[in-house]
C-alpha cells in the first residue's frame, strides 16, 4: 500500500482499543505515527510495541480535551516529523443510563470529549491537513445517526459529529482535504457485557450488552480498519458498518415513527 509511505498520521486514542488497531493499520502500510493518548502505561506499551515492529512513532500523553495539551501535541509532531498527513480523532468513550437520570454535568463532559476535542485538534492540525491535501478521519457511531435507549448522554455527543464532519466536508473538499465520517456498530471486543456495570445496575441487563441491547453483531476492528484505509484512498465521505443500518437512517429520516418501531424491534 504505496499510498500511505512516510504519511504522518496523528492516531487521538491510539494506545488501546480502536485507536490502537487504526494505528498498527497505518504503521503496516508505511506510515509515520503519533500517538495522543492519556500519559499511562498502555501509552507507553503501544509505542514500543509499534517502534520494535520497525515503524517511525512517538507517543505524546496528551488529555485532548485541554487546549495547551492539544498544542503540545502538534508542536511534537512537527518536531519529529515535520507536516501532518492524517488526523484520526479516535478518542471517546460510551455511557449508559436512563436519559432523565443523566445530569447536565454527565452530558458535559461526554461531549468535551467526543465532540468539542475532535473540533480542537482539527483546528490544531486544519493548516497541516490544507497543505497536505490530507485526510481527516472522524470516529462516530451509529448513534450519531439515529439514537436507542439506555446511551446516557452518549448519542447526544456523538450526533453533533455526523454534522461536524458533513461541515468540514463542504469547506474543505473544494481545498482537497477528504474528510471521512466512520460510522460503527459495537465494536466486537473481550470484555463486552461488563464495561457498564457501574452505570446501569437501574437498567436492564440488556443495557449493558454492545449496543445497549441493539441486535448487532460486533464489528470487527481488523475489518473496520481495512474498510477505514480502503475508504480514504477512495476518498469516500462515509463509512456506516454494518452497512444495512443505513436502511434504518433513511427510514427515520422519512418516518421518525417508523425509525422509533424498528429500532425497538431490533432491541433486547
């Protein structure tokens, strides 16, 4: 994959999880990374581990929802590698919990980090991304299309990316940034089922299965990643996995009603 050689991709994130997998992805493909994640051992692990397979990579703890971290991270990255390719804005975390149980504190900090981060470090890196002609990939969910019962203040956080991503699009094509919205369902991982227990003893266990109980099959990261990579050289706009739930979105949009009966029809 020629495409990406000596590309530097900045991975928000990228120690553990999805972020982890979209980094090995790039760093298998010839890319140069850096890592932003929260100063911790897996930080640290990630990086080394990438560094002894051979790749070019620094690890820069960086809490993305905290501007100077966020300058410090582009600083960083043009110290070591000079001009940005690739921005992945990765980072984020679920919730569960009944929506009037949810406070205003709850709903704030979830969309400090999946959202207001993400427009934090876009603006950081926007310069490098312009001059680069690069690609700025922005992690959703199918909650930022069409939300379920039991997310918390989640598909609240994660809708204002869908449009975000569609703003940037419009502005920034016509200056040859691609900009690509990835859309998941649960993504398919070890310890599904018990990440949630702290925040759902009220709801029922179905909450606190991938998906808040939406009858999904987990994704594969291996596969999602792929599709990722496949989707930026073809500079796609969007990425929905599994692609069928687009059928829902559509439907919602024509038929709020009937989008609500499927979505309780396709849950626990």
């Amino acid at each position: 994959m020629e495409y990406w050689k000596d590309k530097t991709v900045v991975v928000t994130g990228g120690s553990q999880g999805l972020g982890c997998v979209i980094a090995k992805a790039f760093a298998g493909a010839g890319g140069r990374l850096v890592l932003a994640a929260l100063d911790d051992p897996q930080l640290t692990a990630a990086t080394q581990a990438l560094s002894d397979s051979g790749t070019e990579v620094i690890g820069v703890p960086t809490d993305i929802t905290r501007q100077s971290d966020v300058d410090r991270l582009v600083q960083q990255s043009h110290q070591r590698f000079g001009r940005v390719d690739v921005l992945v804005n990765c980072a984020g975390r679920s919730a569960r919990g009944s929506v009037l149980e949810t406070t205003p504190e709850q709903f704030q900090q979830l969309l400090d980090l999946n959202f207001l981060a993400m427009v934090r470090c876009t603006r950081a890196f926007g310069a490098d991304l312009i001059e680069s002609k690069g690609h700025i990939i922005n992690i959703g969910s199918l909650a930022a299309k069409s939300a379920s019962r039991h997310l918390g203040g989640y598909a609240a956080s994660k809708f204002p990316v869908a449009a975000y991503s569609q703003q940037l699009r419009l502005e920034l094509n016509p200056r040859g940034v691609h900009v690509l919205l990835v859309c998941p369902g649960p993504i398919a991982r070890a310890d599904a089922g018990r990440r949630y227990d702290d925040q759902a003893a009220e709801l029922p266990e179905s909450a606190r299965q991938p998906g808040a109980g939406v009858r999904l099959k987990g994704v594969s990261p291996e596969k999602l990643v792929s599709a990722i990579l496949r989707a930026c050289e073809r500079r796609r706009p969007e990425l929905v996995m599994p692609g069928r739930a687009r059928w829902l979105f559509a439907l919602a949009q024509l038929s709020p009603t009937l989008g609500d009966w499927i979505l309780n029809k396709m849950t626990r």
